[in-house]
C-alpha cells in the first residue's frame, strides 16, 4: 500500500526514539476522494491504534493507516530527501484525491477515474474541467466542457488531439469521445 525509502524509515525511526515506547506514525487522508484532499502523517501513540486500522510493519516502527485513507493510499510513496537547501520528507499519494478504481471495474468507472486523476488536474490549470456525461452504444464517450474550457478557442485541440487521443489508447473499447457543451464565450473563458 505505502512505499517507505530507506532515507524515510532512518528518519522516522529517529523522530520516534525521541517519543514514548510504542508510538508508530500515523498516515493519513483528510477530505480524501476530493479536489481538496492532503496528506499527512503524525506520530500515532499505542493507545490511539483502532481496531480497524491497517498496520503496516517497517524496521522499527509500524504504519498506521485508518480505514478511510487505506483505498486511497494506493501505490503511495514516502522519501526522506536531502539537498543543497536541506532536508525534506515528501509524501506523494496519486490517487488520494481519486479512489483508485479496479482494472476491471465498469468502463464508465475507470473513465472517471482517468478524468479526475489525469485530464481534470491539465485542465485545471486553466481553470478548465471536464465531466463524462454518457457512453453511447456506439461506444463514444459523451463529454461536457466547464470553467475555462468552455468557450475557449481551443477546445477543439483540446479534446481531438488531448483528451481522445489518451483515452483511445488507454479504452480500446472506446470508439471516439464527442464534446457535448454549447460553448458560450464570457469572462470565465481560458484564451
């Protein structure tokens, strides 16, 4: 579930000398499954595992996960970096904010899994999102521009040589995707 590097688990092990016997670290999600979830990880006395916890053994120490941060921390990876400017525990967990769905979950799923973990953070940046609306029986994904993208001279781009090219490669099931959004030019519109 959780990879911990070595520079990592040196750290912690470090950190944890210096607390009472028995406290591990605790990683966790807040607001997981959404735009706003954060990571985090803390110190995790023994009296504060719960049953339903995930322990995770590490040299020294174990890796306490609740049961609601468990699905999306997923293929998370913990490093222990150091550099000219210092020193620095990163934390990258690619499917907090999305849970990350089964290889053979229902199309319609892992093509919203893609959107929100791939194509809504590009598009985010310009204050763009997308939304799939339907599958056809002919096998085209229905797709609804909002924010930025909708209106923006480039929409066309976006999805013919964007959004379709990577979704036929990862769906060959697919057949095609089809913007279904009355573009309406205004002040949200990315230029």
């Amino acid at each position: 579930m959780i990879q911990i590097s070595e520079p990592a688990q040196a750290h912690f092990r470090k950190l944890l000398s210096k607390q009472d016997p028995g406290t591990n670290i605790r990683v966790f999600v807040v607001n997981p499954g959404t735009p706003s979830a954060e990571c985090g990880v803390s110190y995790c006395p023994a009296d504060a595992v719960e049953d339903a916890d995930t322990r995770l053994p590490f040299e020294g120490f174990d890796a306490v996960v609740d049961q609601d941060s468990a699905p999306f921390l997923e293929e998370a990876e913990i490093d222990f970096v150091t550099d000219q400017m210092g020193s620095q525990l990163t934390l990258k967990a690619p499917n907090a904010k999305v849970r990350k769905v089964d290889d053979d979950a229902p199309l319609m799923e892992r093509l919203h899994y893609m959107i929100d973990a791939e194509i809504n953070p590009q598009l985010a940046s310009h204050g763009g999102k997308v939304m799939l609306m339907e599958i056809t029986p002919a096998g085209k994904a229905v797709l609804q521009f909002g924010g930025g993208c909708n209106g923006c001279s480039m929409v066309d781009v976006t999805l013919k040589e964007g959004i379709e090219k990577q979704m036929l490669a990862q769906f060959p099931e697919l057949t095609g995707v089809v913007d279904a959004t009355e573009h309406q030019a205004g002040e949200h519109s990315y230029y």
